[in-house]
C-alpha cells in the first residue's frame, strides 16, 4: 500500500522544514516547480537525506533529446517518480524513460505521464488544443500512448480512473491529486474525491496538498486520510 503523497507546496525550505517538523515519521512527498524552480535540486538532496520518498512534479515536455538529458540528471538526484507530459508524444516518453534509466545507480525512478490536466475543461480543450474528442477518450488516449511508450503510469482525476484501470489495467498506476476528507474545503479543486472514494475507483496513488498542509493538525489530517486510504477496498 503506498502511502498518500502529500504535495509540499510551499516556496521556501523554512516553510517546508516548518511543516516537515510535525512529522515524526519518513514521508512520500511531492516536490513541484514551485518549490524546485525557486530553490533548486538542493532542496532534493535535503529531503533524500531526511530518507522521504519522493515525487518530483516538473511535467516534462520538450523535444526528446532535451527530455532525455534532463532526465538522466533528474535521476542522478535519487527522486522515486517524476513525470512528463504525455502531450509530448511516445518517442518523447521513450527518450524520458531512457535517460532515466542511463542516468540511475540503483533503482529507476516511476515515470507517469500527464493526460489532460484536471484543470482543463472539454471545451478548452476542444478550443484552445482542437482536439475534437470528449475529454475522457482524450485521456485515454494519452493514456494508452504513455503505456505503450512503457510508462508505468499517469497522472488523473479519480473520475477516469475506473475507465484507465479497466483499459489499461490495475498495474498501470493512476496517481490522482483532489483528495479531501468528506466535509472538507475544496478550494480550487472542481472535482474532489474522498481517500476511499479513490481507492474503490481504481486510483493507486493519492496526492493530497491543502486537506493536509493547511489543515490546523496536519499530522491528524494525514493519519486520518492515510487510514481511509488503507482501510477501502
Ligand atoms: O492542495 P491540493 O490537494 O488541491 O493539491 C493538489 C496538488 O496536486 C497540487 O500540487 C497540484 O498542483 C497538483 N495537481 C493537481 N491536478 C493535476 C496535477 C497536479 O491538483 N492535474
């Protein structure tokens, strides 16, 4: 069972060592381009030396020679996932998954792809990517490219997750951010799902940020929906 992924969307290393603090335990935490791009590959280094787990969020997407190189160093910093997006085309995966492999010591870092971000709407993507597809068979389209590029997986909402393990299968990861506990703040997530809602609809992995960094007990907020998460079936 791997353990929900909180995303550490904070801007600067005092405010992640502030909330890191909390915990008494080893973490799998997601490192995005806002923490990254600010503060550099230091800040990895760090969290590695903590022993955390983690998934670094810089959606990828360039030509593959360019995705190649970058991530044959991404893998030099001993990350456990990172991710491209899928947009960029399966030769472009394959060149990401290559440098991965030629660029780790020991175990190679998951590689997911993005389908379409869950902030697009089918009509934007109709208007602003004229793909005149639904939505849903876009994502699997992405979906299915990236598993024949040999990608272990994507990043999606919970609601194509049924429609991913079913096509793709319960291998496949489907690693899955708006995650709240039933009640909680949505902010500006539009489609939110519970811990076990996610784990009944097919997701492998949760990310979850603000229903456990901006909660008043972070710690409590983590256990109670890394507890759901485990407990469904
Ligand atoms: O605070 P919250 O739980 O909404 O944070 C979700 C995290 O997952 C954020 O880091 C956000 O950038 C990320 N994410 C997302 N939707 C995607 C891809 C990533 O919310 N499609």
């Amino acid at each position: 069972m791997t353990r929900p992924i909180i995303a550490l969307d904070f801007a600067t290393p005092q405010e992640v060592q502030g909330f890191l603090r909390n915990f008494s335990q080893q973490l799998y935490v997601k490192v995005g381009m806002e923490y990254y791009l600010q503060n550099g590959p230091d800040v990895i280094r760090s969290l590695k030396e903590q022993g955390h787990s983690i998934f670094l969020d810089l959606k990828l997407h360039d030509i593959p020679t360019t995705v190649h190189k970058a991530m044959k160093g991404l893998a030099g910093l001993g990350v456990d996932m990172v991710n491209v997006h899928a947009a960029g085309g399966i030769e472009m995966m394959r060149a990401a998954k290559e440098g991965l492999i030629e660029g780790s010591s020991s175990e190679v870092p998951k590689l997911i792809a993005v389908t379409q971000l869950t902030s697009t709407t089918e009509l934007q993507m109709q208007q602003d990517q004229l793909i005149q597809s639904s939505l849903l068979e876009s994502v699997l389209h992405y979906a299915s490219c990236a598993h024949k590029a040999s990608l272990d997986g994507v990043v999606c909402s919970v609601h194509e997750s049924t429609m991913l393990r079913e096509k793709l299968g319960s291998e496949f990861y489907k690693v899955t951010p708006g995650i709240r506990l039933a009640g909680g703040e949505q902010h500006d997530q539009k489609r939110v799902a519970t811990p076990a809602d996610a784990k009944t609809l097919g997701s492998t992995h949760i990310v979850v940020g603000r229903a456990i960094t901006a909660s008043s007990d972070p710690v409590a907020a983590y256990h109670q929906i890394k507890q759901e998460w485990s407990r469904s079936v």
